[in-house]
C-alpha cells in the first residue's frame, strides 16, 4: 500500500476556498491519514491566509529564501507550515512575496478580473513544490495534483524531474474537479515554464489551439487521472460535455477513472453542526423546523412553517442552472411555496436574482456574497434543494442536502445522477427528485412533483429520512484513492506497490 502522499491544492478547506476542490482538499487527506496514509498537504500562502495565520497557527519553517525561475523572474520561496485543523497532518504554505503576498485566491477582489500573473503563480508554484520536498525530507511515493492550477506538474517529473533523486520514482496522480476550468495561456508560458518553444506544435501535449492548456499537460503527463464521480467520468468523453478535451480523453480512457467524493461529516452533519443553532437527526428532526424559522428571519421572509421552503446554493456560473430557475421563477412565486438563493459570482447572475427578490418580496430571499455559516443554515431550514446543474463533476451540496434532509431536486447528470434517485420512479428507494433534460419545463416539473409528495407527510418524511441514512463517508472514498495510487504506480512501473 501506498503510504506517503504529497498532496498539491490551490484550494484548502478551511484555509482558503472558492468551491469543492476546497472540500475534498480539506477531506479527502484525513481520511487517507486514518487509513494509515503519511500525507501532507503543499498550497500557495495568499494573504487571505496570512491575516488568520493567528487563528490557524501557522509558523514559518526552516525552508527559507528558496530561488525559483520564472522566464526572467527569479522569485524566492519560503515555507510556513500549520496542521490541518483537528489532525496532525501537516500543510505547508508556499509564501511568495511577489505572487501570493496579496488578497484573492484567482482574481482579483476588487476587480473581479483573473490576476494578469496568472500564469507565472501557478508556475511558480509549481516549481516551488518542486523544490519543496526535497528541501523538507519527504520523498512522497505519490503526488497527487488537482485541476489545472496544479496539472503542469506531472509534465514537470516526466520531462525536468526523471532523473531527480527524490523526483524519479514518485508517480502522479491529476484529479480532475471541473473540467470547464482548463488553465489556457498564451504561448509564451513556455518560456515561463523554462521548457523550449520546439515542444510547441500543432496536436502536441503543449499545443491547443494556438495556446497552452495547463489540464491538457496533466491529462496527458499524469500516470493516472480521474474524475470525483463515476457519471462524470463518461460523460467527459463526449463531445456535450468535453469542452472540447473529449477525443484527448477517449484517447486516455485506459487511466481514466471515476471516484464520488465524500462529506466532511465533522463539519456538515446536522447533530453537530458548528454553524446551526439547532441540532437534529433522524431519530428527532424536530430542531430543523426551528432552523427553518431561523432561515426564514433571515431573509425577511414570512414565518410560515408548514409552506415548503426551496433551497439554492451555488457559485453563480452558467454550470449552476441559474438561468432556468430565472425562468420559472414567475410561474414557480405562483406556488405555495418560499425560496431562499444564497450565492455569488458572475454579476449578472448577482443582479438577476438581487432584481428578482425585489420582484417577489415575502416569497424570494436572496443573499449575494460567499457565506459559510449561511450555507449550513439553509441546508438545515429548507425543506428541498434545487441543483439544476448544466454539468455537475461531483457536487456537494446535494449530499449535505441529503444528509440535513433536505430533499433535492436535480438534473440527471453527472455526480447528481450517482448520488439522486427520483422518488416517483423508484419508491423504494428514491432519496430525491430528478430531471433529465436542461429546459425550465423539466425543472419546473420535478419541483411539482416534489410539492405533491411534500402534500403526503408520511410519504415525505420518508424520503427524508432515506437521504439522511446515506453512507458518503470520505473513507469509502479514500480507499478508492489508495487504490488510484495504486494503479499510478502500476501505470509507471508496470508493477503494483504492495
Ligand atoms: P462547485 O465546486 O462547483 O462550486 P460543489 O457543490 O461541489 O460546487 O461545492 C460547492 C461548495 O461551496 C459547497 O460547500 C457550498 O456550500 C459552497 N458554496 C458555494 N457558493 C457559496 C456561497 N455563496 N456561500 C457559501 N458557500 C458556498
């Protein structure tokens, strides 16, 4: 068995999240280490980080000043190093005075816009785990990159590293969390990168279309990559949902593989539950009615608490399905129901919904902004959760849903289809409701059809109580992993490592 992972996040729960790369980063590490697993955690030290360095203890290390090359930049590194909260398993915090010493994790706060060195971060970064292991005495078996922020490292160990002492024998593993998201550069980034422009050619792993695509570069480089669910891991192979990389995978489906993510049941569980002022489980939900007063307040709205309340959390981005809940919206405000929308990103959507709860007052709330506590409240207070997702790699919230049950209503794709089952067409076990095709009417349908099975309290409390005794433990997850590094090893050497 693989026991030492060195594992490469831009994201970190609770350190520094934008979405669920955060989650799984934050998650997915404990549960290997209580498998046995010597895993440590490598992410950039943002000033978002810095001003809490109290909270989370973080100290600097002996690693100190450490010269790394960008293009014609040589930018020192030092590492600071803390312990993932509640474990003793240690993340070290790359510091960059020119890169990360400021705040925002890929844009910038203030204008919204990506940073214009984005680029030269995530090379850098790079580079700097690099030199990181070595420099801290942990030669990983596996290293375990995530997304495009991370993916060029892999290329790094196949074509700089193959002869590095620590390097040479460690294999790579890229986990995909979204494929929409692809890190794609001007060409120049090559020369950022320090690999030469004869690289750079029409179909080549560092060619695509006229640019440079950083998950590309891991896609082809990693000995393994996956996928945080089964569904999405097909569904990448096709032209609807491949962002134009489905032949690239179809061409790598030998090492591509599926794993659903877990749920951090330390920080979203409704019994325990940090955020919520009311605890409960299936044995006694009687403090979830108090949490939907609570939610309820909250936005203002009514305290009706036998009407259905509606749930929607979500980073405000095509992917979400916000446009079709736009779209029903002045039929479903017809209901008897209320809905609570708490979420933030693209401005339009921002203004959209801001503009619609004006429109709708006593029946719509809407919180624009990233909301933690928030979050976990709503989970708790609503009845049903909507998820309409485009696409949808894994997704989290409709798990929290079902544990807090809170019934969600989804469309069949992706991490939704292997985690929702409709409970018209399967009674017996049906946890949820689900959609198939992305049009405002199907949506609009599977609310319905959840209001009519909300009208039967038995029935309901049914569903419920189904989704809460959903197994998403990260351990079940983590040893998919350990066999994930497993087959890398395998992959690289032709032989397994047990
Ligand atoms: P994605 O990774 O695509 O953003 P997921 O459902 O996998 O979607 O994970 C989203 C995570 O981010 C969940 O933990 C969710 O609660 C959280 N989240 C998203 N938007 C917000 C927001 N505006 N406020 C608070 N939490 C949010």
């Amino acid at each position: 068995m693989v026991k030492k992972v060195l594992f490469v996040s831009a994201e970190v729960y609770p350190f520094a999240k934008v979405g669920g790369l955060a989650d799984v980063a934050g998650a997915l590490p404990k549960a290997l280490h209580n498998l046995g697993v010597d895993v440590r955690i490598i992410m950039p030290y943002y000033g978002d980080i810095q001003r809490k360095s109290g909270e989370f203890n973080i100290k600097p290390t002996d690693v100190k000043n450490i010269p790394v090359v960008v293009g014609d930049i040589v930018e020192r590194f030092s590492l600071y190093q803390a312990y993932l909260p509640g474990t003793d398993i240690p993340v070290y915090f790359v510091r960059s005075q020119r890169y990360f010493d400021r705040m925002g994790i890929y844009f910038d706060p203030e204008t919204k816009k990506d940073f214009p060195d984005q680029d030269e971060r995530l090379v850098f970064f790079a580079k700097a785990v690099l030199d990181a292991a070595p420099a801290l005495g942990f030669p990983p078996q596996i290293i375990h990159t995530n997304d495009h922020h991370t993916s060029i490292l892999p290329a790094y160990l196949k074509l700089t590293h193959s002869r590095h002492p620590i390097w040479r024998p460690v294999a790579s593993v890229l986990t995909i969390h979204n494929l929409a998201y692809q890190g794609i550069f001007e060409k120049d980034v090559l020369y950022k990168m320090g690999l030469g422009e004869e690289l750079f050619y029409p179909t080549g792993p560092f060619e695509f279309f006229g640019k440079v695509n950083f998950l590309k570069i891991g896609i082809l480089f990693a000995d393994v990559v996956n996928t945080v669910s089964p569904t999405y891991a097909k569904e990448i192979q096709t032209p609807e949902y491949g962002h134009k990389l489905d032949g690239l995978l179809r061409s790598v489906s030998h090492k591509l593989f599926g794993i659903l993510n877990g749920v951090d049941t330390t920080v979203w569980n409704p019994a325990t539950d940090q955020h919520i002022e009311y605890h409960y489980s299936a044995e006694d939900l009687s403090g979830k009615r108090k949490m939907k007063v609570v939610v309820l307040r909250q936005f203002n709205l009514p305290e009706d608490i036998d009407t259905p309340l509606i749930g929607m959390i979500g980073r405000m981005a095509d992917q979400k399905g916000y446009d079709l809940v736009a779209q029903i919206l002045p039929d479903l405000m017809k209901e008897n129901l209320k809905m609570v929308v708490l979420g933030s990103g693209d401005p339009k959507y921002e203004k959209l919904f801001t503009d619609l709860a004006k429109k709708f007052p006593g029946k719509l709330g809407v919180y624009t902004g990233f909301n933690g506590p928030l979050a976990h409240k709503i989970e708790a207070g609503a009845d049903m959760f909507v998820m309409p997702s485009r696409f949808e790699p894994c997704g989290l919230n409709q798990m929290y849903s079902l544990l807090y049950g809170t019934v969600p209503i989804v469309r069949k794709t992706g991490g939704l289809a292997d985690t929702v089952i409709d409970a018209d067409q399967f009674p017996e076990k049906g946890n949820g409701f689900v959609f198939e095709e992305y049009k405002p009417e199907a949506l609009f349908g599977a609310i319905q059809r959840a209001l009519n099975a909300f009208a039967d309290k038995e029935r309901w409390r049914s569903i419920m109580l189904r989704g809460m005794k959903e197994d998403f433990s990260w351990e079940r997850s983590a040893r998919k992993y350990l066999e994930l590094y497993d087959k890398a090893i395998q992959f690289k050497y032709g032989t397994s490592a047990v």
